[in-house]
C-alpha cells in the first residue's frame, strides 16, 4: 500500500470478509455444507448468507438503528457536564 490508503479489504470486518468469501463460493455454486467447512461457519450461517444474496443484500454489515432517546437535548448536555466533571465527594 504505498499510497498509505487501506484498500477496502482492510476496511472490512471479518464477517464481512467471510460472508464476502461466502457470496464468492455461492456464485461458483458450491454446497452450503462445503461453504461452511472451507470457512468455518454453520451451515445455517451460509443458507442466511444465499438468502441475503438472493434478495440483493449486500455482504456489509447492516447498521441497526437502536432505540430513539428518551432524553432532551438540554438533559444531553447536563448528563455530558455530569460525566466530564466526575464523581464529585
């Protein structure tokens, strides 16, 4: 790398990398069974991995969006002020 970028390979997670690997294999038509062997996983992980390639889902990861604040703005900032000032005795 001597343009001192990552390439995207580096920038991927090892699950994405895996599921990646996985999409190869599934397109060169190999069994789930011996997908799982060649990369470690449960067959049940390679079966969800078709299924996602299936209907167009990429390998990266799918950011979950969590649950919405219950918290103002305002209480945001005072819980911030709390945690950056610390235990006070």
């Amino acid at each position: 790398m001597s343009s001192g970028t990552a390439s995207r390979q580096d920038k991927l997670t090892d699950m994405e990398w895996k599921r990646k690997q996985g999409y190869d294999l599934i397109e060169k038509n190999f069994k789930n069974s011996e997908i799982s062997k060649m990369l470690h996983v449960d067959r049940r992980t390679v079966y969800s991995w078709r299924v996602r390639k299936e209907n167009d889902v990429g390998y990266e990861n799918i950011k979950q969006k969590g649950a919405k604040s219950r918290l103002s703005e305002e209480q945001k900032k005072q819980l911030k002020k709390i945690l950056e000032d610390g235990a006070s005795q």
